[in-house]
C-alpha cells in the first residue's frame, strides 16, 4: 500500500446523499464500505467529517446569530455526523472510536492524540468530531490539525468532484483537471482546496492533500494503492 496512516476529509454534505439535509443512510453506509476495504487491507485510517448538512455556523451568522454561538452549533452537528458513520462502520465489522474536541463524556471520549494514535495501531477507525474545539475555526483546519498530530501520511479530502481543476467544472466545460500541483501553483492560480488556514497550515508541515471524488466506488482503495485518482498537491 501506498500509504500507511491515512485522514480523509468528508464534508457534512456529502453524507445528505440524494436529500435536502440530513442524513442519507444509503450514502452512509457506501462510505462505510469503502473505508472498510481500506482498513482491511492493514491502512490505519481517521476521519474528520464536517456539520454542514446539518448546521453551518456561516450560514447562521449570517442571519443574525452569534458566531461563537453558531459555530459551537456546528460543532456539535460533526458530532452527530460522526455518531452516524461510527453506527455504520460498527454495522459493517470496523471497530471504531469517536473522539471530540468538547467534552461529551456519554457519547464519545475526549480528544487526546496518544490514545487517538494508540487506536489506529490496533487497527481501529478514529473519527474526529466537534472541529477543533474552537469557533471561527472550519473543519478543514480540523482536519489538518488531526492529521499533523496523528503523523498521518497524506489527508484525503472527499468531494463530488474528481479533483482541481482550472475553474468549476460544472459551469466551465473548458476547465482542464490537474493531476499533481504544487502548493504555491494553487495559490497562485487562485484555486480553491481548503480554506487558507488549512492550506496554509498543510503546506508549512509538508503534509500532501489528495482531492478525489468520494462518491465513486473504488477510488478510496485506489488511492492507497498508489494509483492516480484525482489530484495531489504537494510541494
């Protein structure tokens, strides 16, 4: 395998599926497949997963509310995400553990990062909920953080679409996909990966981020096999 310790990024609206919000527990349960062939073939693996299908703090502030209190609402919907892949995961034989930046004794243990690394050695998924445990922080940069602080080889962001490409493929049928990029040509060029402090902070630790379609069967694997599955940034 072409990886040995692995964070894949998933954002909260990509486990809505074919709904408007929510959860779509057909969705959830083919990424718990996925994850599984993963984990079976010895790659240890942690996921952060954001609230946006659920609550976003932006959106929330944006009508008026509170950011701190907006983004502590989202915190607690990555919460609820992770319930919900940890719940499928179990379902499918995975073993698993959730741990969150605020405390919530009854339903996750807190986050601490040498039992956090002490699971995946014994081949347990890690999911990473409540973001960092700070507003005015994404869950981009959660999963930056988590990922530096397990020494995870490379961070996976799932999307529905199959890499960077030049603009949005969806309004630009002209726009030309990359393979491989390199931190500063993403700067340069403008493109849009994560926000800037998850990139930044990705770009300082030299840790590579693999932008890849999540929603196709097969790519997960793909991908720690060392095949070339959407686009790699790198330095």
């Amino acid at each position: 395998m072409h990886y040995k310790r692995i964070l894949l990024k998933l954002s909260g609206e990509a486990l809505m599926g074919e709904k408007q919000y929510g959860i779509d527990s057909n969705r959830l349960n083919e990424y718990a497949e996925e994850i599984k062939e993963v984990v079976e073939k010895g790659i240890e693996v942690a996921i952060v997963i954001g609230g946006g299908n659920i609550f976003r703090g932006l959106t929330g502030a944006a009508t008026g509310m509170d950011r701190v209190q907006g983004d502590h609402m989202g915190m607690l919907a990555t919460v609820i995400n992770g319930l919900a892949l940890q719940s499928a995961l179990e379902m499918s034989g995975v073993q698993t553990r959730l741990q969150t930046a605020i405390k919530i004794n009854e339903v996750a243990e807190p986050f601490i990062r040498r039992r956090a690394m002490r699971h995946l050695e014994k081949g347990r998924v890690v999911i990473f909920g409540g973001g960092t445990g700070n507003p005015y922080f994404t869950t981009d940069s959660a999963a930056v953080l988590r990922a530096i602080e397990i020494e995870a080889d490379v961070i996976l962001k799932g999307t529905r679409v199959d890499g960077i490409y030049t603009a949005d493929p969806e309004k630009d049928k002209n726009a030309t996909k990359f393979d491989n990029i390199s931190f500063q040509d993403v700067l340069t060029k403008g493109l849009k990966v994560m926000d800037t402090t998850a990139f930044t902070l990705s770009q300082e630790n030299e840790l590579p981020i693999v932008v890849f379609d999540m929603n196709k069967k097969g790519n997960l694997l793909k991908i720690v096999d060392g095949q070339t599955i959407g686009t790699t940034v790198n330095l």
